[in-house]
C-alpha cells in the first residue's frame, strides 16, 4: 500500500512535475470575462500573464469541487493506497472544504491537510510531505509533521506595482497612483493562512534589502528543508537581481536555487514583476 499526494494548481507545481512525482495535480478553474480555464493545463502561467496584462479586469478563480476531489479519491483507494491531500490555504480559498467534505467517504483512507498557504509556500510543504513519506513515515505520522511544520513556513514577496491591488479593490486608485510616483514597492507576507502587507520600500534596491532582512529576523533559511524563489510575469531579470543583491542568504549554504513561476491564484494580486521567496525558518539557531 502506497501514500499518494493530491495537491492542488495553486502550489505552482505544474502539471509535468507533478506527475514526475506520482502526485495527482487537480486545477483551479480561471475566468477571464466570459472564458474558462484549467490552471496551468489550459492556460500556461505565460500565456495567464499575457491576458493579465492586456485585460481591464482581473480575472477570477473558482474553488475545486468536492466531485472533483472524490474521483481523484476514489482513484487512489481503488488501488489499495491511501491518499494524502495538501490544500491551499482555507482562508484564500474554500478548496480546503471541498476537499473535506469529499474525504468524509473515506475514512483512515484519505487524508487533508490545510497548508495555511499558497504558491511556493505550499510547494515546499507538498515537497516536505514527500521526503517525509520517502523517510518511511505513515500517513497519519505526515500529517501530524505537516501540520507542525506549516507554522514555521514564511513566504514574502516584493511587488514591482500596486497597480493590481488597486484593481483587485485592495487599495484606493489615490494609494496607487501616489506609491507609483514614490517607487514604492509593498511586501507582502502569508501570515495565519491570509496574504498581508508586511511593509513599503522605496525603489527594487530598498525592496531587495527589505526582503532580505525579514529573512534574516525570522532566524534565515534552513536549507535542510525544501526552499523556493518565484517570479510573476514574463521575465525573471528581478528575481536574478535580487539573488545577486541577496548573496549573503546562500553563499557558502547552497549550490542550488529552486526558481519557479507564480501562477493565477497570487497573480492576479500581485500582478508581474513580484518576486517572493519561501522557506523552513531556521529552528536552530
């Protein structure tokens, strides 16, 4: 009997990788106007960022329904293994719900965790989840550790515009308009499962600094756990510049720097040009 993973697009974890991992990817539906997607089956984090760009109106997202979820649980106990299932977090999003309910057919069979987080940060709670299931961990031991482990997960991101979040009603056209003449560059954090102002820089090198220090206020990186870059849009000339500013956080520590793209579901808010990091804080310091 094997554990599978169920995990969800909001993870960025694109449909390739995770069937390269044996994990059964289940996409959130996009709407641009009057058309649907599947994210990043139907419409390519590229190709999402182009419409963002082009569209008057962001486009929204749907929660996963609890049918969706019972046929891919349904897939994984016909097979005699027992499933694992890491959500975005619920309060971003009622997946986590329908995930729920749709376990409540399968008891001591299926498995859901709310990872209190989203894009990379529930990335490297889903990779955390395989290397404790490649560790001889049980189902019900992973979760146990899942759940533990997701309070010392920190995600933040520096956002090249406010002009999304003044689309998205986040903050007012005034806000907007005065931080686009500062070069202000808000950071944002996951804080308690919901996506929170953590601070305001002036220009990409006072945000980069930023971003840094709070990596290093939560006691840094621990590179024993799985770790993430990502950046929203088309280009990824930002996030090199910050690594390249931010060399103190690695040098010496790591050879290799995951870097993955930021899909819809944070997106739409933050629009291009973001670039965030997640990690393990360093519990050993």
């Amino acid at each position: 009997m094997a554990i599978r993973f169920i995990i969800d697009s909001a993870s960025d974890i694109l449909p390739d990788e995770a069937k390269a991992l044996g994990i059964i990817h289940i996409p959130l539906t996009i709407r641009f106007g009057t058309e649907e997607f599947a994210d990043s089956v139907t419409l390519s984090h590229k190709a999402f960022y182009e419409m963002l760009i082009e569209s008057d109106v962001l486009p929204t997202t749907s929660q996963i329904a609890p049918a969706v979820f019972s046929d891919a649980y349904a897939q994984v106990v016909s097979q005699g293994d027992t499933a694992v299932v890491i959500t975005l977090s619920s309060k971003l999003s009622g997946t986590y719900q329908s995930a729920v309910i749709a376990a409540q057919d399968y008891p001591g069979q299926v498995f859901v965790v709310d990872s209190e987080n989203v894009t990379i940060g529930q990335r490297i709670l889903i990779q955390r989840g395989l290397a404790l299931r490649d560790a001889g961990l049980d189902a019900a031991q992973i979760v146990e550790a899942l759940n533990t482990e997701k309070k010392q997960i920190r995600l933040m991101a520096l956002l090249d515009t406010l002009e999304y979040l003044k689309k998205g009603g986040r903050i007012s056209a005034a806000t907007a308009f005065a931080g686009g003449i500062l070069s202000i560059k808000p950071v944002i954090a996951v804080e308690n499962g919901e996506v929170a102002l953590a601070g305001k820089a002036r220009g990409s090198k006072n945000g980069n600094n930023f971003l840094r220090d709070m990596v290093v206020k939560c006691g840094g990186i621990d590179f024993r756990r799985p770790y993430a870059l990502a950046y929203s849009g088309l280009s990824d000339v930002l996030l090199r510049k910050y690594i390249k500013d931010c060399q103190s956080l690695w040098a010496d520590r790591t050879d290799t720097l995951p870097i993955s793209t930021v899909g819809c579901a944070i997106g739409t808010h933050a629009g291009p040009g973001a670039i965030a990091v997640a990690f393990f804080e360093n519990t050993t310091r």
